[in-house]
C-alpha cells in the first residue's frame, strides 16, 4: 500500500459516536419505509443502496448502508459519525438528512433520503455546457456556514462536485460528511472521521498528516472551481499515487485556457502551501458575489453561449442576504465514500 492510501486509514475518532446519541438527533424512521422491491439494489465503494417508499405518504427515498465487513464495529462508527454530524445542519445549501432506519440490512444502520434528484455537479457539467458560477456561489455558501456554525467549526472534508447535488432549479446542494471533523464547543468534544476526502482534492497539509481544516476545505474549493469550469477530474492525467502526491507538493495547478482571468485569481490565493495564507470562505463567498454582480453579458461568461438562464438565477441569488439557518429542504444525498468516482442511475453518487 502506498504512503498516500496509507494516510486515508490513519485517522480515528477521538469522540465515538453512539446509536443513542444518533438517535437523539436523527429520526428513527424505522417500520415507515417499505422497500421497493422493483428497482434492484445498487452496491458499490462498500455501499448497498435501496429504493423505498415512505408509508402514507408514497415519497420516494434512497436508503444507504454501508456493508459490513470484517471491520463492523468501524463501518458502523463511519455511518454513526455521519448521520450524527449531518443531523446538525440546516441550511438552504446543504442536503438535509431524512433520518435513518435500522430494519434495511442485518446489523447496519442505513441512511435515508428522499430520492429527488439524479445529478451531481461534476455529472451536470458534462451534460450541460452551462457557467458554473451559481452551483460554487451555493457551495461557498454552504462551507461559510460550516465553518462558522454557532456551536463549533465544521469542516467538510470531501469537497468535489460528486459531493455537490444540482437541483431542478439549478441550486447547488453540498451533501456528504463521511470525512468531517466537528468541535462542539459546549462540550469541548472534538468529532473527527476514520476517512479522509478524495484524493486529488486534497491540500497538501493532509498529505502530510496534519488534519481537517478550514483552510483544506478552501483549497478544496478551489479544486472544485478547477473541475466544473474544465468538466475534468483534477490531474486526470495522473494515474499513480505516488505521482499525485508529488505533483500536489511540487506546484498550484496549471492554468487552463477556459477559465477567465477573475475566477483564477479567485483560485490561486487558495492553493497557498501556506494554510493560513488561503482565504476565508466568507471572502470567497463575497468576491464570487462580486463576480456575478459584475456579469453584464451573460454570452461573454460561457463559452458555448449557454449562460444567459443561469447568469440571471445567479445574479439574482447573489443580491440576497447571506443565508443562516433556512428551512429544510426535503432532500438529501448519500454520503460518498473517497476511492469511488462512479455515480449510480439511482440518483446516489459513490
């Protein structure tokens, strides 16, 4: 095993997280979701995903489970860890949690949301040429929130556009805390993963071993920014670990000719090999605000053409005030597990 999929098996729980304490968070929705036994299970990345139906109310969902291996007592602390950090957030940006149910496989504590949508952000992009500016003012969004939530930093993790949900609409939704680290002040408790994110989004601290930060979400983000504008998966042209740890320490991503001047001066103060050099996600929130605001020609924004729709949505959005807590969005997206890119027909990405 190499040094870089050694490092993603280093990190422990330093607070473990107990069904009871899921379960004074999160809705216990067991004997009201009946399986769909039409649509076959969808198994993946150590995940087995179920099509159900709510009883009385015929709302579809997806019920996630990881499969339990010879490791049981940690496939069960990754979901736990999950369910129990998620069941904190509310947030128009961020897919909230259904609940969970413990009647889906043996021994398992599975997931639940509401099957509504089949796109992630890095799937939409290939299938629609549009400007991707509203999907990251969504995503900066929901990070800024994180990061200043009132009871103690949370730091995503696994930032990516597998992790971001593209709604009907067009609204970014950022899904996913397998690999989050929480501090809840009250407490003093610090809620750290057993994973960490995927690799070619990762800063060059957490090769090193040095932790989930604010400041790792930010380059992250940056790497996010990369993706959707380029409609590729970073370094994609590197296939061995070893070549991607050292291309993530030699230098900041190559430039690519697609992306204009304001949204890679926007990216490159992010990939400071310095973390305390990066910006604040609320200061990338505001200068993507200010970007937005300052397209007058929607043609000149995208170039297939293809930005007009979706620069008046964001144009728009980018007037209103910063969101706080707002009501919650009867969806939500499986978590995704680090070493899996596919996604699944289901709508459920790996």
């Amino acid at each position: 095993m190499s040094s870089l999929s050694n490092l993603f098996h280093n990190y422990t729980d330093l607070m473990t997280i107990t069904l009871e304490q899921v379960e004074q968070r999160a809705v216990n929705l067991d004997d009201q979701i009946d399986q769909d036994n039409t649509v076959p299970p969808q198994v993946g990345g150590g995940v087995v995903v179920h099509r159900g139906i709510m009883r009385g109310k015929g709302t579809v969902v997806t019920v996630k489970s990881r499969i339990v291996s010879g490791e049981g007592a940690t496939t069960m602390q990754n979901t736990l860890h999950e369910t129990y950090i998620w069941s904190f957030l509310r947030h128009r940006n961020i897919h909230p949690l259904l609940g969970f149910v413990t009647t889906f496989e043996k021994s398992a504590v599975s997931i639940v949301s509401e099957y509504k949508t089949q796109w992630n952000a890095h799937d939409y992009v290939q299938e629609h040429p549009v400007y991707p500016a509203s999907l990251l003012l969504g995503v900066a969004r929901a990070l800024h929130y994180l990061h200043d939530y009132p009871s103690g930093p949370i730091f995503h993790g696994d930032i990516r556009g597998k992790n971001v949900l593209v709604t009907d609409h067009g609204s970014a939704l950022l899904t996913s805390f397998s690999c989050s680290s929480f501090h809840h002040h009250s407490s003093d408790r610090m809620f750290s993963p057993s994973l960490l994110g995927a690799k070619r989004w990762i800063a060059p601290e957490g090769i090193e071993e040095k932790g989930i930060t604010a400041k790792g979400d930010v380059w992250a983000f940056a790497m996010t920014v990369l993706e959707l504008f380029t409609r590729k998966t970073p370094f994609e042209d590197i296939e061995s670990d070893k070549g991607l740890m050292v291309r993530i320490l030699m230098a900041k991503p190559d430039r690519p000719s697609c992306m204009r001047d304001e949204w890679w001066d926007l990216c490159t103060p992010c990939w400071e090999f310095e973390p305390e050099l990066r910006p604040s996600m609320i200061n990338l929130v505001k200068k993507i605000e200010k970007i937005i605001a300052s397209s007058q020609n929607p043609q000149d924004r995208d170039g297939n053409g293809n930005g007009n729709r979706d620069n008046q949505v964001l144009i728009s959005q980018s007037m209103d005030e910063m969101p706080g807590t707002t009501q919650v969005m009867s969806d939500f997206l499986n978590a995704t597990p680090m070493l899996n890119y596919s996604a699944l027909p289901i709508g459920v990405s790996f």
